[in-house]
C-alpha cells in the first residue's frame, strides 16, 4: 500500500479542486494500492484564524485589487515568506508530527508553502519519499511556486513550464501535463453547436451589484438560456430569482453546487472572473469564457493564457459583455466555432489521471 498525502490550502479554489481530484484519480485508478490523504495545515494549526485570514485574503482580492496587487509582487521578490516558514512554530511541530504519522511515499503540495516548511523541517536529505508541486498558476507564476526543491513540477500548460525552465527549474523535473480537474472531463462527449438554443453559464463571485446589472442585458436577449450560480450568498439568489421571475422558462438560478463540471459542459460559454479552478475547467470542457474580472498577480496569467490562444473574450461592463454573446452567437455561431476549436488546443481533459499515471510509476521504480 502507497501513502500518498496531498497539502492544500482554501486561499483560492484552485488548491483545493487540484487536492480533490487528484485523490480522486489515484483511487479511480488503484483503489487497492493507494492511501490518499489530503490535509490543509492552516486549517488544523490555526483553525478561527484561518477563516479569518481566508476570509480576509477573499475580501483583499475581490474588493481592493489594487492592494493584492502590492502584496502578489512584494511576496515575488521577498524572502520573508521563506523566514516565516522557516521560523519555529506550531505548523514546523503539527507537520513532523503528520509526517512521523503517516511516514508517506509521495508529498503532492498543490500549495506553493508546503515545499519551503518541508525544506526546512526535515532533518535528513535526502527525501526518503516522492516531493512534487502541482503549480496551479499559468505563465504568471509567483516565485513562491519553485523557491524550494522538488522532484518534479507539474504545471498547466508548456507555455508556463517555458517560464519555468527560464527560471533555472531543470528540464527534466518539468511536467506540463495539465490542471488536475475532474475525472467527469475525461469522458467529453461534443457539445451540439448552438443553434435555436444558446446556452450561457454566469458564474458569479463577487461584484453582486454589477452582475445583476449584466444578468438584466442578458434578459434582452430572447434567444439566450441562462444558467447562474451564485454561491452561498442567499441575498444575492433572491434577488437573482426577483430579477427573472419572468423569464424562468429560460433562467436557472443556482446557489452553491457541485455540478459545475457538469455545467460547463452542457453550456455553450461561461462568463465569470479568471479564477484558477474556473478557467483550467473552461478549457477541460472546451467551453469558451467571457471573463469579467482578473485579480492582480496569479489570475493575469490565466486570462493570458485564453488571450495567447484566442479561446476567450475580456469585458467587465453589461454592455460590452452583451456585445460579446451577441458576437459570439452571430452568423451561425462563427465566432463560437472558432473559440472552441481554439481552446480545445489547450484542452487536458485527463489531466488528473495523466498525473497520478505518472507518480505511480515513479513510486513503483523506487
């Protein structure tokens, strides 16, 4: 039996769906062979304060971008991360602890600190078990990701393994095999093209004013079934339902949901902000995005990403984002055929299997 222990962290949506679908992956594929275990040790040390910095560090995104944007590029070319990770305390104590516990063959941190505490709480060298990094960032990746050694990289895309390689990363510890998303992508079926039916998926995080403003040019367009999800935010679903309470037979109003793997493969273009999690889904499902809002620093290189390829259109305001699904959907759905042959280029629905393939066969040859 392998043991396999997989670090995270909620600081972002990204960490945690890596976490999630590769446990799932490695016990798809070797259900009798594989311990998985996953852990956020921010969570267990700290507890209250964790929600709390998380909840701070959501707030700071979302609603002063300007600031995340300072913090994103001072901790880029600081090393006081690497000095606070390395200072005695009680997540130095609760990992040797996890470690001592579980004795594990393979660390995956889908987390960019995991690999810097591990550094330097771990007496001997060199690793008696497999260490990786599942960098869930594309092309702008801070320096955070690879301050600290491991055996292998994994990224999303060869453009960001480029970037790396440029950083001094070796070659051959470099794996662009993809973001681990769902293993519900790895059975893609087409989509029929958008004919008598558009289908728009609004995927709604924060900015709840401006986006039942979208949500009201959207309504203009008779021809267009939306499906939108709003989280927890029970005030914002109300006023979602007020909002379209004549238009049901087209509006599906959803709070939070586990099915948004689902959704973007059952709908023709999803229109939400460049979130980590949000945009390797997009791409797994071939589903071309409207992005609506790029958070400084890590989300910069994810609408890069869909830029570089022209798998995806730019707009913040309603008017500018009906302008876009009118154009997408105009002439037949031209301009959707286009983007979806574009972003299927970038496409790895296996991603997570591909990965956990790769481990596995690492840890049998050691």
């Amino acid at each position: 039996m392998k043991r396999i222990l997989i670090l995270t962290a909620a600081f972002g949506e990204g960490h945690n769906a890596a976490a999630r679908n590769l446990q799932a992956a490695f016990e798809h594929l070797y259900p009798n062979q594989a311990q998985v275990i996953v852990h956020d040790l921010f969570a267990s040390c700290y507890g209250f304060l964790n929600d709390i910095t998380r909840n701070a560090y959501l707030s700071i995104v979302n609603d002063l971008p300007q600031v995340w944007d300072v913090l994103y590029h001072w901790l880029d070319r600081s090393s006081s991360l690497q000095n606070f990770m390395a200072s005695p305390g009680i997540m130095r104590r609760a990992f040797k602890k996890i470690l001592d516990t579980i004795k594990p063959d393979l660390i995956i941190s889908v987390y960019p600190t995991y690999p810097i505490l591990l550094r330097d709480c771990w007496d001997s060298k060199p690793f008696p078990f497999l260490n990786v990094t599942i960098v869930t960032d594309s092309i702008t990746v801070n320096s955070i990701w690879h301050q600290a050694p491991c055996d292998y990289f994994f990224v999303p895309n060869s453009i960001t393994a480029d970037l790396l390689q440029r950083r001094g990363i070796k070659i051959e510890s470099l794996q662009a095999l993809g973001f681990p998303v769902s293993l519900f992508f790895s059975q893609l079926q087409n989509l029929e093209p958008p004919s008598n039916k558009k289908r728009l998926l609004f995927m709604i995080n924060s900015r709840h004013r401006q986006a039942l403003r979208v949500v009201q040019k959207l309504l203009e367009h008779d021809d267009l079934e939306m499906t939108i999800t709003c989280g927890r935010h029970l005030s914002l679903f109300r006023s979602l339902q007020k909002l379209c309470e004549d238009h049901d037979n087209r509006c599906q109003i959803l709070g939070w949901t586990p099915e948004i793997p689902r959704l973007l493969r059952t709908h023709h273009v999803v229109l939400s902000k460049a979130g980590g999690a949000t945009t390797q889904e997009a791409i797994a499902a071939q589903c071309p995005m409207i992005v609506n809002q790029v958070v400084p620093g890590q989300e910069e290189g994810n609408f890069e990403l869909l830029r570089r390829y022209d798998a995806g259109h730019f707009a913040t305001q309603p008017e500018a984002i009906s302008k876009w699904v009118n154009e997408i959907f105009a002439n037949h759905a031209q301009r959707w055929q286009e983007l979806r042959q574009n972003i299927s280029r970038l496409s790895r629905p296996r991603a997570s299997l591909d990965i956990a393939e790769f481990l596995w066969e690492k840890l049998q040859s050691r």
